[in-house]
C-alpha cells in the first residue's frame, strides 16, 4: 500500500484538457494545486486576465472543474484574492488562490490556513509583491495507519525576480509557524508547491528547522518548468520531506505537460 501526493502550479488552467485528463489519471492520494481560479457567477469557460501588457487566457472556474473531475475527493479552496478578469470588454470579479483535494477513502483530521505574506484583498489583487497564503491538512490514511501533514503554498512573486528579500524570509518565518499549527512532531511532514525562489534560498535552512529536506535539487533534478516557460531560470517548485515519510519514488513529471510547470509527485510507502 502506497500514498501519493501531487502538488502542481495549475496556470490557471491554461493548459486546460491535458490538466483535466491528467489529474483523475495520476491517482493520487492528496492534490495540491496552486494558481486555481474560481468565479461563481459566470458561465463563460475562459476569462482574460490583464496586468499592462501581459494579457493571459484563464478559466473561469477551475477549482469547480476539477472538484468534479475528482468525485472521490474532499475539496478545498483558500483564495488570496477577489480581481479582476475579462470577458471581451466586460469586467468579472474573480478568486485566486489554492485548492486541495484529498481523497475521501482517508480522514481529515487537522486543518491550518492563513496568510504567510499579506492579507486577503476583497477589491483587488493588489500591488506586488501580492499577498500569499498556505494550506495544511493533516491526513489519516488507512493503508499506511498513520497520520500525515501535507502543507501548500504559492510563494510570492517579485517582479525583480526569485532572490531572497526580507518578505521572502518573513514569509518562510511566517510558514513554519502555520506548519506548527497542524502538524504533530513524530509524524511524517510534507511541504510543497511553487514557492518562487531559487536552490540557494535562505528559505530551506528556515525550513529545515522542522526537519526536513528538500527533494528537488538533492535528487538531482534540474527544471521543473515545461516547455511552456521560455524564460531562463528553470527552478521555481520544490518538495520537501522529514525523514519519517518513507519515500518510495518521487518524480519531477516532465510530460505530460500540463502547465507552465512541471507537476511534482511524491510516493510513500
């Protein structure tokens, strides 16, 4: 018996039917998904969102696509913010944040959420850099019969790009005590998702205050961007693990390509 734990940048869908065909086929135990809009009151399948020059197609309402591409799941979605997006010249206000989905054979017995830079903006997404937060679920699974953490973050984004600035560290500060909340020392601890910073960050020592190691660059893995991303720096999403998890594969997925970034799955044994 196995556990696996998804966590993947979504793009907000842009990559649309490899995304839908690609997540009920991974099978995975936990899905953590980062970048998931959801826009109740629209019909419209693709929305635009605007930021000067950069204009970006998004769905509309993906966290409620894959909820029900995923009908043995549990859902949950934790936005950041409520902004603008576009159909033609139409505004549409629209969330944007996190959504997690664990599989309803295994019991939720632990939950945190919060804000690990910022707050949530009702009005606006706000000036750069924009405001983040993390999920954490503390799962019982009975194949295994034990408990486990599995956290999510989108770390935030600076426009002068993914060096260590105050915010950041202030944020990997703000994440160990979310992880505190919900997470119970002997047990086995997951942090993932796309945290917007380079291998040397002082991000993973902060981190490493709990134990855990970073799988990405210590099992030699080099991008986990696709084909999609064609700008230089290949490293934005990380996993890290403590060592009770029991690590039975852990993969960087190269194809299919469902996003601008590469899903990384982790299987526990």
């Amino acid at each position: 018996m196995s556990f696996r734990i998804l966590s993947l940048n979504a793009w907000g869908g842009r990559v649309h039917e490899p995304l839908m065909r690609y997540l009920p086929k991974v099978d995975a135990d936990v899905i953590c998904l980062q970048e998931v809009t959801r826009t109740p009151s629209r019909g419209a399948e693709w929305l635009a969102y605007r930021d000067g020059s950069l204009v970006l197609p998004q769905r509309a309402n993906l966290f409620e696509e894959v909820r029900a591409a995923l009908p043995d799941y549990e859902a949950f979605f934790a936005p950041v913010a409520r902004g603008d997006l576009f159909d033609g010249d139409e505004v549409v206000a629209s969330e944007f944040g996190l959504a997690t989905f664990v599989r309803k054979s295994h019991s939720v017995i632990g939950q945190a959420l919060g804000f690990i830079h910022g707050a949530f903006s009702a009005d606006g997404w706000g000036d750069h850099p924009r405001s983040r937060n993390a999920h954490g679920v503390r799962v019982f699974s009975y194949g295994l019969n034990r408990a486990m953490t599995v956290v999510q973050l989108h770390g935030l984004r600076d426009p002068a790009g993914k060096g260590d600035t105050p915010a950041r560290l202030a944020q990997a500060r703000a994440l160990v005590k979310l992880v505190r909340q919900v997470w119970q020392p002997g047990e086995g601890l997951v942090v993932c998702g796309d945290f917007n910073v380079l291998p040397d960050s002082e991000t993973f020592p902060i981190l490493g205050e709990l134990g855990l190691t970073e799988l990405v660059t210590t099992r030699g893995f080099t991008d986990t961007r696709t084909s999609w991303y064609a700008k230089d720096g290949r490293y934005a999403d990380y996993l890290l693990t403590t060592p009770d998890i029991g690590i039975a594969c852990f993969e960087v997925v190269a194809e299919p390509e469902v996003s601008d970034h590469r899903a990384l799955l982790l299987e526990i044994a």
